[in-house]
C-alpha cells in the first residue's frame, strides 16, 4: 500500500484507532481514487459504521470482508457503480425513497443555502 497514498492521506488514516476501519478507508482510498479531501469527507460522514449499520449482519460480514481484501470485481456493476452520499438531507436509510421526495429535498436544501 505504500506509495499508492499521500503523506496527506496517511495523516488522516493515523488517527483511525480500529484496524478493520483504518484499512477499509485505505482500501477504499486507493480503489476508489480518493482525494485527500474526499477522504477526509468519508471519514467524517462516518463511512465505514454508516456501512455496518445499514442492513444488518450480511452488510455486516461484506464490509469486513472489504476492509480485509478491498473491492472484489466479479461483475459489469461492480465498476459501474457510482453511489450518492446524502447524509446532509437527513434521509433515513430504513425505508426506500422516491425520486420526487429526494428532488423536493434537495431543491430545498439549495434554496436554503
């Protein structure tokens, strides 16, 4: 792993006290492309225990498996996936959300910012 980060990017995962959560971010930093920036961003959305909570054991046992291996390639999806993080809308992630419900949202997130 040495040489494909930053110092930038390893002063931000030094902090990280849990081994499983620090070489998730690493791995998902390298895989990923993470800026310094992003990195810290995902970091401080809580990424990695947002992943643990969100459906239960088997998301669970994936999430670790990625902080252990790091993204495994075994279909088309798995490179075109490109996730939305909106932690900042307050959406819940127990029920599923319509599109309209996430528009008005974020229209009146802009309009109030």
């Amino acid at each position: 792993m040495v040489g494909k980060l930053s110092w930038s990017h390893y002063c931000y995962l030094i902090y990280i006290e849990e081994d499983d959560e620090r070489s998730f971010y690493e791995r998902e930093c390298i895989n990923s492309k993470w800026s310094k920036r992003e990195l810290k961003r995902q970091i401080d959305s809580s990424l990695f225990q947002r992943l643990l909570l969100s459906n239960g054991k088997i998301n669970k046992k994936k999430v670790y498996e990625l902080s252990k291996k790091g993204q495994q390639i075994s279909e088309p999806t798995d490179i075109l996936k490109d996730p939305y993080v909106f932690e900042f809308l307050g959406i819940k992630e127990e029920k599923p959300s319509l599109e309209s419900d996430l528009e008005k949202r974020l229209v009146n997130h802009i309009s109030e910012f």
